[in-house]
C-alpha cells in the first residue's frame, strides 16, 4: 500500500535506515575539495544479500519515508514481543512436562 507525501508515493512500511551521508563531489573547483564544506545527501540505507544498498531520497520524501520506518521498526517490535511471549509459554509447558516426566 502506497501512501501520498505530497506527489511522492511511499509504502506504509519500510526496512532500513534514514541517514544523512556527506561527502566531496568530485571536482576540482567545488567548495566540498577542502572537506570543511561537503555535500549532504539523505539516503534510505538498507541490506540485500549481505550488502547495504541505499536509495537517494527526495527532500520532499524524507519525512513520509522517516515515518514508514518507524511504523516498520514497530511493527517489528511488536512481532517480536509476541514471539518472545509465545516462546515463554511454550518452555513453561513443555518445560514443567520435562521436569515432571
């Protein structure tokens, strides 16, 4: 499900990270080649296969993207917690079964 942040169409969830990265463009003449003054782009960091990819990110995108990880991080939280919960239960029964038997 994909959802409007302005003409920018994002999905309800996403995995990664939203970081800031800096760094020198390259020419000769820029003021980022002394490295006091770099170059800010924000970037949706994230892994696939064992590598950390990252997708640039529009200025307008950035907050609707922000909010669609943080909606992933608590959904992950909350299907962990559930887990964990399940997990307890299930050595609690079969556990005191154990002990018993």
């Amino acid at each position: 499900m994909l959802m409007a942040a302005g003409k920018v169409q994002v999905p309800r969830l996403v995995r990664g990270s939203v970081v800031v990265q800096k760094r020198r463009c390259g020419k000769a003449n820029c003021h980022c080649a002394s490295g006091v003054a770099l170059h800010e782009t924000t970037v949706l960091n994230y892994s696939e296969g064992g590598r950390t990819r990252a997708v640039m990110l529009p200025v307008e995108a950035v907050g609707a993207v922000r909010a669609a990880v943080g909606r992933y991080r608590s959904a992950e939280k909350a299907l962990e917690d559930k887990g964990n919960a399940g997990l307890a239960e299930l050595v609690a029964t079969w556990g005191e079964r154990r002990r018993r038997g």
